[in-house]
C-alpha cells in the first residue's frame, strides 16, 4: 500500500527510538521509500549505522559534513510525507516557535509536504502547558499529531505519553494516503451533544441526543487534514484521539466554548441538541417533593448559531441543524435564513432509523443559495462524509 510512498523521517533523541527501528522495517517491508534525519541525541539512544542499513539509504545527521553542506531544501522538496517519529517534547517547541538549529528543524521548515508527528515524553511532561500550547499551534498549522499510548514508560512510571505503536503508524500512513487531505491547515469548530440544564443539585433537563452526528463529523474532518475542535455536551460516545475536546454541561458552558473559539474558525458547525430553555433559579438543595404539582420557570437560552450568524466573518462557513418533527423543508429554510447560516441539515424524527441514538442518519442539505440535496438513510459516518464534500464544495464554488 505504501509502495513508492517518499517518507522522510525526522528520528529525535528519546528512548522510543528503538520502536523507530521496527517503524522503518514496517515501512520498507510496505515498498515505502525512507530517508532518515536523526538529531544528534537521537544516535545516542541507536546508531544511524542501524538506520542506514534498514532504510538502505544514507541517515543524514548534520547540516555541515566533512566541510560540505547538506541540502536541506532537496531533502525537504523530495518528501511526499514528513514523519517524526518519536517527537520530543524539545523539538516540538522548536517546531512551534521556529527555532532551526539543527538539520531536522531546518528540513521542516523548508518542508512542501504534510507532516505527522509521534510525540514521546514522560507523562508529568506530556501534561505541560507549554506543551499542550505548542501541540496547539503546530495543529493549527496543520501539523498532524498522532495519539500517544498509555502504560510503562523510561521513567518506570506509568502514564500517558509512550509513543504509537509502528503498527498503528504504518496504518495511519496508509489510510493518509488513501484519503483526501481537502482540510489540511483549516481549522474546525463543532459542537455536538446535549446539554444538560440543571434544575437542583441531583435534577436536570436534557434531551435524547447523543452526540454521534457531530462527533462522526468531527473525525471525517480530522481525516481530511483540518484541525479540529469539538464541543461536546455529557454523551458516553467515544472520540477518536487528536480531536481536541472540550467536554460542557449547560447550554450557557457551550455558549462560551464555542464563542471562545469562533473567532479563529474557518467553518463552525454546530450539530448539539441545545436546550432552548433553563431554569430560571437552580436550586441550592435538592427539591423537596410537597404538594400534587410543581411548577419550574424557565427562561432562554443564547442561541449560539445565531451568535456565530450575527458575527460571522467573510472567511467563515457556518452549518446549522435541524431536527423537525413536522413542516421539515419549510423550518429547515426559515433557520438557514433567521441565522444567516451557510447550511442546514435537517433531519426528520418521522424517517426511520433517523434522528437521536441510531447509527443511521437521512439528511437533507439546504444552502443559502437555493440548492438542496436528499441523502438516502445511511450511516452517520456516510452522513459526515457526505456533508463534509458538501462544505467544502460551497467553500471553493
Ligand atoms: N442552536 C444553538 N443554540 C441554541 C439552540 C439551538 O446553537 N440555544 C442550534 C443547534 O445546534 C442547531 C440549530 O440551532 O444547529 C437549530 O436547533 P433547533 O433546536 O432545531 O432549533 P431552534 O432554533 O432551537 O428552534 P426550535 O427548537 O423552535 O425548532
């Protein structure tokens, strides 16, 4: 699958080089052809003799050899992928802030090619804020990360931070280059979920929803290259790793999430089941029941799609949902228009096997334009797909 795939591979100085030796043997079994740029401290932990045999190729090490001068630039224009593996925490902040003091830094940032990065640390360091932050800014960059593992680490502790297995980056290589990469270096915002209002310290409303639209949407953007960010209310579905997620109760906590990360969004795409209503007072201690009636007094919500409508900037595509139970077209319109949105998938609770808890989703897309489009009940991993073409075909009409 990767035969005469071009991957140069940056190898930093951390223990989980060893793991780097089975990568390349992965890689050249797999028919990829493999150039190696080791740092200095990366030869301390295995030698590029080591390298140099199973890649078949040369390792490179230093800028200047033997009084030459290794070029960089055709090192860099050669590559269809730049992998480092594994990533340190150090040249992960020189990545980040653009320090070029070595042959690896120099490579990268001449590079015409995406990269993926394995990161490798010690748990207490793969917690850093600083860290965290530089993952960010590579990310937005359109840096691609790939999760860490969890387990024994150098350190004998165990935490999070070993670096991924060669076998699952031998098959992310593969599906990358199956893939489209249509999203690379833009940047996503989602919410998906529920939201959960409440009205005493053990009560709440909410409502069916369970998040698995949004977050299916969510990965069919990671996958195509974009940096992504999710807003997600309380669901138990499971997010693939590398989506930044941000996990909110109320309406209100998505409200400022979402507003916190709207200005820098190129597509927002909000597909949470928000309350339009909450609890005018919470109360302090659990109700007790009295009387044959209560009555709770609710006031609304923010209505964070028609927020993001109201400041929507000239850069920034914005995607609303609708779930209707009756009048779907004409309600589907009249919010595409109330919130000046881009779109609206709208789907109906009257079609079987749509709406909240199933894996299967029917769809119907309308644009601010006029044009829309019937999807047949399919799954909503087909469903994101079909809607991410969607956005990014109105994106470059
Ligand atoms: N939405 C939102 N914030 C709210 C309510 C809704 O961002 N407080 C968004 C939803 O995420 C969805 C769209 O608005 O993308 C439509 O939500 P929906 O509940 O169907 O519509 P409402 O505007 O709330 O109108 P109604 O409930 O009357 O149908």
């Amino acid at each position: 699958m990767l035969k005469g795939k071009k991957i140069l591979l940056g190898i930093t100085g951390s223990i989980a080089v060893y793991k780097t030796a089975f990568l390349v043997r992965d890689l050249i079994r797999e028919g990829a052809e493999v150039k190696i740029i080791m740092t200095k401290d990366a030869t301390n932990f295995v030698t590029p003799l080591t390298f140099s045999t199973l890649s078949k190729n040369k390792v490179h090490t230093e800028l200047f050899n033997e009084g030459l001068w290794e070029n960089h630039v055709l090192l860099a224009r050669w590559a269809d992928i730049f992998l480092v593996a594994p990533a340190t925490f150090n040249s992960i902040a020189k990545m980040a802030s653009g320090i070029c003091d070595n042959l690896f830094l120099t490579v990268y940032f001449s590079l015409q090619c995406p990269t993926i990065v394995a990161p490798a640390m010690d748990d207490d360091m793969w917690k850093q804020p600083a860290i965290v932050k530089n993952i960010q800014t590579l990310k937005n960059r359109g840096v691609i990360f790939l999760p860490v593992g969890k387990g024994e680490l150098a350190s004998g502790l165990s935490g999070e931070g070993r670096m991924c297995e060669p076998e699952m980056i031998v098959n992310f290589l593969n599906e990358f280059f199956l893939s489209t990469k249509d999203f690379i270096a833009s940047k996503v915002v989602i919410s998906a979920g529920p939201t959960q209002e409440a009205i005493d310290p053990v009560r709440y409303i909410s409502n069916h929803s369970s998040g698995k639209m949004g977050i299916a949407i969510a990965e069919e953007f990671y996958k195509r290259g974009a940096s992504v960010t999710l807003i997600l209310g309380p669901t138990n579905e499971p997010v693939t790793q590398g989506i930044t997620t941000l996990n909110v109760t109320s309406a209100e906590e998505m409200y400022n999430s979402v507003m916190n990360f709207s200005t820098e969004a190129d597509v927002l795409c909000m597909a949470a089941a928000v309350a339009d209503y909450t609890p005018e007072q919470v109360a302090i201690q659990k109700i007790k029941k009295s009387g044959d009636s209560l009555q709770l007094q609710l006031k609304k919500t923010r209505d964070i799609l028609h927020a993001l409508g109201v400041k929507k900037a000239s850069h920034q595509t914005l995607i609303g949902f609708a779930l209707e139970t009756e009048n779907e077209a004409d309600n589907a319109r009249k919010k595409l228009s109330e919130k000046n949105a881009d779109m609206i998938v709208m789907n109906s609770l009257r079609d079987t096997g749509s709406g909240f808890g199933f894996d299967t989703n029917k769809i119907v897309i309308f644009e601010k334009n006029g044009k829309e489009a019937s999807f047949p009940l399919q799954s909503k991993k087909e469903a994101a797909k079909d809607i991410v073409d969607f956005i990014h075909r109105y994106r470059h009409e």
